[in-house]
C-alpha cells in the first residue's frame, strides 16, 4: 500500500511530522518519497538553468559581436580625425 501516491510534498510532510510512527514501514516510505520529490525539483530546476544559461551565452555573443563591430567602426572614425586633424595642421 502506498501512502504517498499522488500526494505532493507539502501534503507529505504534514502526514510525516503528523501521523507517521518514526521507524515504521509508512515513516520510511514517507522520508523516500519526500528525498525522490525534493531531487526531481532539482532536477527540473537545473534543467531550466541550463535553458536560460543557453539562451544568456547566445544573447551574449551577440552583444560581443556588436560590440566588436561599434569598436571598429570608432576606430575607424578616430584615425579619419585623426588624418584631417595632420592635414589641417601641415596645411596652415
């Protein structure tokens, strides 16, 4: 006979601290199936870390790329000032 099937955690625990008898057959099962409901928290909780780091390091490159590209372009525009800058210079 189960005594925690279909119960969900919080349920779990008020049978265990409520009606349980420590060491008995129906105690133990309850203390497993707490373990086995905690862990599968866990897990579904990494998994969708796991998702969200995916969908951060993607974001991420592109920023960089952007980035990279913003940097270029500045360059880019400082060395033209730059030149007109030595051209104004020289000329007068």
């Amino acid at each position: 006979m189960s005594y925690v099937k279909e119960k969900d955690k919080n349920k779990i625990l008020e049978d265990l601290v409520g009606y349980a008898q420590p060491n008995s057959a129906v105690h133990e099962q309850q203390k497993a199936a707490i373990t086995v409901r905690c862990t599968e928290d866990i897990e579904s909780s990494i998994k969708s870390l796991e998702i969200q780091l995916a969908k951060n390091a993607a974001s991420s490159d592109k920023v960089g790329n952007r980035i990279f590209w913003l940097n270029v372009v500045l360059t880019v525009a400082t060395l033209v000032g730059a030149i007109a800058t030595a051209v104004i210079a020289f000329k007068t």
